[in-house]
C-alpha cells in the first residue's frame, strides 16, 4: 500500500494509481499467479479488495458461502471478498477434470462457462492496467485513469470471480464427497453390523443368524472397494476375498468345545486359531477406526491414501487376510507350518533355552528356526518340503515342471526330492551322518537339535555328545561337524533368497508357537477392543 494513503480517506487518482503500482510490480514474475513465491498477486489481489472498498463498489453476493462444509467455511468464514490466488490459478489452469483415488470428475458446463467468464475479466482487468502504466520516458504524461471504467473493471472482476468461486467449490465439494464414498459406505455398513450386535440373543447367536452373516459379508464387501479406492495405483493390491465366515466361525467352535473337525488334529487348531486371530484382530481394529473416523469425516482427505490411519488399517487387513489365504488355504503348506511349530515346541523340551529365544524374539533364534526346518526335512521330508518348495523355489523342481532347467541330482534321493545337487549333496551328507548316531532316528534328532540350537560352541559340543558310547562320540562329532556346515549355508540362504517372504513366514512360526495353545477364546464384535487413545485419520 502506498504510504500516502494512510491516515485519509485516499482520493480515486490515488486509488488507482496504488492498484497500477502493484500491477507493475506483479509483472516483475515471469508467470506471477502460478510462482512459488505468492507475494506479488496476494499484494496485487489485496489492493484489488481495498480499492474497491475505498471506492465504493458493493461487491457481489457470496452468500453462499454459508452451505459450504466446514473445511471451506474455515477458508472462507464470512462473505467478504477474499481473493485466494488458489481461486485465479484453478480459472486460468483450464483444467475440465480432476482425478482423485484413479476416478476422473469432470466439473460442470455452468462452472466452465463461469471460469471462461473470469479468465475474460481477469485478462481485461490487467489490459486496461497495462494502459495506465507510467511510461519509462518522465517527459511522456501518464494516462488519466477514467474512474468508470475502472469501477466497470473492478465490477466485472468481482462478479465473475464470484461465480466461479461458488460453482468452482460446489463442484469440488460434490467430488470429494463422491471420493470418499466408498468410506462412507464402509462406515455405513459397520454401523449396521453393530446396530444388529447390540441385540444379546443376536450376538449369541452370531454367524449362525442368517442376517448376521449377511451384514456381515455387506461389511467386508465394502472394505474390498474401500482398499482398492484407497490403493488405486498401487501393485499387487490384495483383494480381500477370504472367507471371513469362516474364520469367524471356525473361532466360535474353538471358544465353544475346542474342537475344529475340518481341521484335524490338535496342532492345526492351535495354528489355524492364531493365523484366524490375526484376520479378526484386524478386522476388529478396522471397525473401531471406521466408528472413530465417522466423528470428524470433515478431516478426512478426499485423496484416501493420504489419510495415514485408513491406509495403515487397510495394510494390517490386506496383510493378515494374505497370510490367510496363503498359509490356511493350501493345505500342505498349512500342514508344513503347523509341523515345523511342533518340532520347535518339541526342541523347546529338548533344549529349554530355546523357549526364552523365542519369547523375546532374540536374534539367535532366526539363525535356529531355518537349521530345524532343515533338519525336519531331512528327517521327514515329506512335512517339510512344502514349506523350503515355498521359500526356496529355486533349489526344487515344480511337481509339474518336467524342464531341465535346474540341475537336478541323480542321486537315490531326486524322485522324492526333485531338488538340485546342493541340496542332494546335504541330503546324503545327512544319511551318512545319521550312520555314526545311535539310538535310532528319536536320540539323532533330540541331538542334532540341541546342536541346532546351541551352534558350534565346543563346551556345548562336549555336553551334546556325551551320551555316545566313548569310541563313537569321536567320529559322530567329526561327521556332525561336517554335515552342519552344509545345513548352515542352506539355512542362510533360506533366510536370504526371498528376504520379505522368510520374515513373513518366520514371524507367523514366533506368534504360533507363542500363542497356538493357549485355549483363549476370541470374541466376534471390535466394539469389545479397547478404543484407540490417539486416533490417527
């Protein structure tokens, strides 16, 4: 503002003169309104304001204002001018869509005919300023402003930006609220599920009530649109497809007889419930977000993926209903990793320092797990070869690919086996081992997995082998020692070759055997979670 114009009522010369100076200014900007640097066109558009303040000129109506969401209302929280340099960049962008969650939204014929009507005015505003500019030569008079058409500019200015405002936000208003449906309708759909869960017989009751089962399946139905609105550009999306009726029910048999027929004997329940527990865990933890998240929907971003708590509920679901589909679904994977967690909690017997490992997750305990996986293999193959097949494809032939592009052995062990020379080679290192160990296959394996567990320490060596007779202890150590060497560079590079896929594996093998006997119960409804303290949208 020119300092002249402080403390008086300023003349229309004046005035005018002002709003030129800034506009020259602003010219200094090689493209002003869509710069970094705001400055200038905030000045300018601030001048612009005053001086229709100062001369007089009612602006237009913008009433409308009033039916805004409170998002808006807070950028415009009365119906004064307030000129946003977002407003003018959106009318000159010319933009007729906009994209948000991978869904174009197309903005309306009126608001186009209004942002044509304000690039019109906005270009004959900075025209006619252009001719009231001072000339560089002094000896040259300056133009005298003609207060009308000035008034006439600042008149078009006003009223056009107003229309544009007003039709530009509602549109924008309508899309976020299209953008956010499938939110909304995830929200609706819990609140229905939880409306029927207020009823006590019904809750009893549970997934043995039609309707419930309805409800319920309407929820995770909304949840797959929900995750894939929220992820719409991303690789390898989930779809979650998992048959949550069935891992809700297959936990009310628990909690009710502890029995599960269709899944065996008593170390698949115990596996199946915790893998289960994972799905419900989740899903419980996004029902409490979705009840959360519908009393401040106003601070949700239209863009879903940037709301950091709505993606990292989805990810904990997508995640535990992968796991589900991957290890539940196919059943001889599944029968591996309930296998491998019986032998750990078998080794656990046998060497009780193990059980503390794996309760505090210490760093040893991820060398251990890949040795007695390998060892269970070589022990009975047929258990655990599902399991290195899955995390160790490369080592092994499919069952139906007849190629020769692995090497595969010619020794006994290849029809079983399919595996490549490596691992053909540790195979008979294993079966000249268990030669020079006596006792029969229960003490070779009670030794091999303290030996597993306790690593190459050589005052452990001596406790490990102490039991063989005196002649023997020599030549089992010399070939044990032999055969572990080979076993480690397996396991490594079981942890190694498909690094994300082992962690995964290993930290469903950890919670099983943390937590795949102790007979809990779960409960169906997320009500009955613990709210969240810092809710996090």
């Amino acid at each position: 503002m020119d300092e002249s114009m402080l403390g008086r009522a300023p003349t229309a010369d004046l005035v005018i003169s002002n709003v030129c100076r800034l506009y020259q200014d602003l010219q200094q900007d090689w493209d002003p309104v869509f710069s970094e640097d705001r400055t200038r066109i905030e000045a300018f558009l601030e001048g612009v304001t005053l001086a229709t303040s100062w001369l007089g000129l009612k602006p237009a109506s913008r009433a409308y204002r009033s039916r805004w969401t409170v998002n808006y209302r807070a950028l415009f929280p009365d119906e004064r001018q307030r000129y946003k340099v977002e407003i003018l960049q959106a009318a000159l962008e010319a933009s007729e869509e906009l994209f948000l969650n991978g869904k174009e939204y197309k903005f309306s014929h009126t608001t186009e005919d209004a942002r044509t009507a304000l690039n019109e005015s906005w270009a004959s505003i900075c025209i006619h300023l252009e001719g009231l500019q001072i000339p560089e030569d002094t000896q040259t008079p300056a133009p005298k402003p003609e207060l009308a058409e000035f008034l006439q500019e600042l008149y078009k200015l006003d009223s056009t930006w107003a229309d544009f405002e007003g039709k530009y936000i509602n549109d924008l208003i309508e899309f976020e609220r299209q953008a956010k449906y499938p939110l909304l309708e995830a929200i609706e759909a819990e609140r229905h599920l939880s409306k029927f869960e207020e009823n006590p017989w019904r809750k009893k009751q549970g997934l043995q009530c039609p309707e419930y089962r309805h409800r319920t399946r309407a929820l995770i139905s909304s949840l797959a649109k929900l995750n894939l609105a929220v992820h719409p550009h991303r690789k390898g999306v989930r779809d979650l497809s998992v048959d949550v009726d069935k891992a809700c029910n297959f936990l009310m048999k628990c909690a009710a007889d502890n029995r599960a027929e269709d899944l065996g004997d008593g170390k698949h329940r115990d596996t199946a419930r915790v893998i289960y527990q994972l799905v419900i865990q989740s899903l419980h933890a996004m029902r409490r977000y979705l009840r959360e998240v519908e009393k401040c929907l106003e601070k949700v971003d239209s863009h879903l993926e940037s709301n950091n708590g709505l993606v990292e509920r989805l990810m904990d679901l997508e995640e535990s209903w992968g796991i589900c589909a991957r290890y539940v679904q196919n059943k001889k994977l599944f029968a591996g990793l309930c296998d491998l967690v019986a032998q750990i909690k078998c080794a656990q017997t046998i060497v009780p320092s193990l059980a503390s490992m794996c309760e505090a997750c210490d760093a040893e305990v991820f060398l251990v797990i890949p040795r007695i996986a390998w060892l269970r293999a070589l022990m009975e193959p047929s258990a655990q070869l599902p399991v290195l097949r899955h995390l160790l494809p490369n080592r092994f032939l499919d069952d139906t690919d007849q190629s020769s592009k692995h090497a595969l052995s010619e020794a006994p062990c290849r029809d079983m086996w399919r595996c490549d020379v490596t691992v053909a080679s540790c195979v008979q290192e294993f079966e000249l081992t268990l030669t020079t160990l006596t006792g029969g296959p229960t003490m070779a394996w009670e030794l091999l997995a303290r030996r597993a567990v306790n690593g190459t320490h050589e005052a452990e060596d001596d406790k490990i082998f102490e039991t063989l007779a005196p002649g023997r202890a020599s030549q089992a150590k010399t070939a044990v020692n032999s055969f572990m060497i080979q076993l480690e560079a397996l396991s490594i590079e079981l942890q190694r070759h498909e690094p994300e896929k082992w962690n995964e594996f290993v930290g469903i093998v950890l919670q099983c055997v943390a937590g795949g006997s102790d007979g809990k119960g779960f409960c169906m409804r997320g009500a009955d979670g613990p709210s969240d303290s810092s809710f996090t949208v």
